[in-house]
C-alpha cells in the first residue's frame, strides 16, 4: 500500500483529510497499515488480557444523556462511560481520550501494529489497554467480549462495512461528514462530548496548540523558510506533500515555515490530490530549506541519494525520519504533536 494508492482512495470520493480537504490522514494510514504493520500477525493478536473496568476521571454527570449524530447514526449515551473501546485506523480517538484522562480498555489498531506508539510510551499502560492487530478487520466478537459501553471510532477507515455490528454491542461514535475530514482538534471535542469531558478538552487543546507555539518561538529563524516532506516506497518515485490544505503542511506551517513552491508547480497535474509524484530527473524540485523525507526500504533510500539530483537535495538541509515519524506527521493529534515538533527539531535547528 503507497502513497499513490491512497490518491486513487481519494479520486474515488473518499476524503483524504483537512478542513478543506484532500489532505494526508488517509495517506498515513495506509503508510501505517503498510509499514508499522509489515510482519505483525494477521487481525485478534492481543498485546495484554487484562479486563478490569477504568473509570473516567472526573465526568460530568450533567452530561448524559447526551446524543452524538454522525454519519452512520446516532450514538446515545446514557451515563458516563467506564469500559470504553477505541477502534481506529489512526490513534486519535485513543490519543484523544488518554489526553483527557480515561484509558481505554482496548484499541483495535486497524493499521496493524500491536505496538506501543513513541510518543504514547509512559501515557498508555498495557496492563490496562489492550492493543489489538486489527489489520484484517475488526472482530465484532472480540470486541464484544471486552463489555464495552461506548465504542470511539471517528478515525476508523472503512467504518461503513462494521458500524452495524459495533452499534449492537454499544453506542458507536463514528465520524462526522467523510473519513479523514475531522482536525484534531476536533477529534477531542467530540471524544470529550461523548466521555462527559466538555470543560476538560479546552485546556487540551490550549495545551497542544501551545507546544506548537513555543516551538515557532523556540526556532525564530524558521520563519519564512520553505520545506518539504516527501516519502520514498516506490522505486523511481517520491510522493511528496503538495497542498496547504493537508494537515501535515499546516502544522508545519504553524510552525513557522511555508511549503516550497517548487515541489507544488512540479506536481500540479496531480489535481486534487494532498500528494505529488516526482520522478528521478524532477528530484532536485525537492530542494528547500528544509527537507524532511523517509523511506520504507535502504535500497529505495540508496537509489534516491545515489541518484545524481537527488544526491543534491541530501547535501542540503536533509532531515532523514523513520516512517513512524511520518507517519505520525500525517496524523496529528492532542499528543503527537509535540513528539512530532521534537523529531522536527533537528533540522529546524540548523536553518539560519
């Protein structure tokens, strides 16, 4: 599964991401569900078998009942949450809900790993979570085995086929309008909406967004600078960010940096795409003052350094990230983000 695949996703009526949006979210997930996933056993491999209840912390009774209308129907939610299961093909959901204080019983990882994420280590305890391999697909038994009254899967990739199943077991949450349209900040409204957690998600948000100014004014001689962000999984290709509407750009460019001209002239046949193929003799289209890019393979990294254009783009202000990293530069979220910005920092620190 590429980059390329996800445009075809797209052209197909299904939104990639962003307000406005194509953008990237469905880009990174099928980079997660290919990379992150790659070996792992196949759907219902469970990291930790603990069953034991967690309660939220600190619900507002006064919010239920409550309603929650999305776009496969209505999740209604009589009391405050205590066994909550998040089914995602990205962590938002999950990532929303520890950033406001409840831990999930479960998380069906639709992109396939059953590993901890980076930026989530020492903030999700497996002894209380389950981390379920849910590349092949959810198991509506598995899940209903766990008693969950509430089910949170707003980023939950192919929702349509197991929503009828899931909404049987306990009120489902699904996404709004298409997958991939909602913000992050926007997940943690409706995740906190439906744990009774409405005065908690301010101050989550605040605190995000905070990180994200601190680090523009932590790196002043970013301003202005321009960037890309490309991705090598293909031979003889790069798929590289071309619109300002993808989630990735606009943290970046909250950051303080612009998104560089060239690479978007470059690609503009790529119409309605977040994405842009370069081929070898368009490489240089990649030069910036910045440039973040990863590869799913040595040799594909190897043949692009090699390459004669490509080799001046790595002499450059080149910043080589692990696919978890890009990964996770697709999928922002309340608790990502400030990982991200870290990764980002090395290659921030060096431009003048």
């Amino acid at each position: 599964m590429t980059w390329r695949a996800l445009d075809h996703v797209h052209r197909k009526g299904v939104a990639m991401s962003s307000r406005v949006r194509p953008s990237g979210r469905a880009l990174g997930s099928l980079v997660l569900a290919a990379v992150l996933g790659a070996g792992l056993a196949a759907c219902g491999q469970v990291q930790d078998s603990s069953t034991q209840s967690t309660s939220p912390a600190s619900s507002d009774a006064s919010a239920f009942p409550v309603k929650i209308t999305h776009k496969f129907g209505t999740a209604e939610i009589t009391k405050a949450p205590s066994r909550v299961v998040v089914v995602g093909t990205a962590t938002d959901d999950l990532d929303a809900a520890l950033a406001l204080g409840v831990t999930p019983v479960a998380f069906f990882n639709k992109s396939g790993s059953d590993a901890v994420p980076s930026w989530l280590k020492g903030k999700l305890d497996t002894s209380k979570t389950k981390i379920v391999n849910a590349a092949a697909g959810v198991n509506a038994e598995e899940v209903g085995a766990l008693t969950p009254d509430l089910i949170l899967a707003t980023s939950s990739y192919g929702l349509e086929q197991e929503y009828p199943n899931l909404a049987k077991i306990a009120p489902t949450v699904g996404y709004a309008t298409d997958w991939g349209k909602q913000t992050w900040q926007e997940h943690v409204q409706v995740v906190a909406q439906a744990l009774g957690k409405t005065g908690d998600a301010k101050k989550v948000i605040e605190t995000t967004e905070a990180a994200i100014t601190k680090f523009k004014s932590d790196n002043p001689k970013a301003a202005g600078k321009t960037f890309t962000a490309s991705v090598g999984n293909t031979a003889g290709k790069m798929f590289s960010l071309v619109s300002k509407e993808d989630f990735a750009v606009k943290l970046i460019e909250q950051a303080g940096l612009t998104l560089s001209p060239a690479v978007a002239d470059a690609t503009k046949n790529e119409s309605g795409s977040p994405t842009g193929t370069l081929t070898p003799e368009q490489y240089d289209k990649l030069k910036a003052d910045l440039v973040v890019v990863a590869f799913t393979s040595p040799d594909l990294q190897a043949a692009f350094e090699s390459n004669q254009l490509g080799a001046g783009v790595k002499s450059g202000n080149y910043l080589l990230v692990d696919m978890e990293t890009i990964s996770a530069l697709r999928y922002p979220t309340a608790l990502d983000i400030p990982w991200v910005l870290e990764k980002l920092k090395p290659g921030v620190s060096k431009l003048a």
